[in-house]
C-alpha cells in the first residue's frame, strides 16, 4: 500500500534541499577568502604582507575557537592551533 509522493510531498523535500545547500557551500567560500588572504599576505606588497599575515591568522584563529566551541571540538586542534603556531611564527620573524 506504500503511495507515490504528491506533489506537495516532492516540493517540500526540492524546498528543504535548496535551503540546506547554502550553510553548505559557506564553508568552502569562507575557506576560499582565507586562502586567498593568506596568499595575499605572500605575495602582496612588501608593507602589507606582515599586516595581512597577522590578520588572516587571527581570522583563522577565531573561525577554529567558533567551529570548536559550535560543531566539534577537533576543530581546534586541526584549524585553531596550527593557525597560532603559524601567527607565533610570523611574529617571532618580524
């Protein structure tokens, strides 16, 4: 006796997938603006790098305590920490 799904059925479920496609592909954006900042902080004019190196760290840096504390705890051991181990490095270089 199973039935085929109406028509409201079918686009409840399309309504549901477009919505939860957006909170997936943030991450990745987000990525995509850190990695481009921190290339930045490589290759941008000489008086900026060290300013955009500090600032992108400490963007990741923020990002790893907000995933640990609101998704899963590893977050800050994968994102969060090798970020300040990276920031402790440029300012023991500068």
């Amino acid at each position: 006796m199973d039935r085929a799904p109406d028509a409201r059925g079918v686009r409840d479920q399309r309504r549901a997938r477009r919505a939860d496609q957006g909170p997936r592909r943030q991450p990745g954006l987000y990525n995509g603006f850190l990695a481009a900042g921190l290339v930045w902080s490589l290759v941008g004019p000489e008086h900026l790098r060290f300013g955009f190196a500090v600032f992108f760290l400490l963007c990741v840096i923020v990002a790893g305590l907000y995933g640990a504390a609101t998704a899963n705890r590893r977050i800050l051991l994968i994102q969060a920490l090798p970020a300040a181990l990276a920031l402790g490095a440029v300012l023991l270089a500068r």
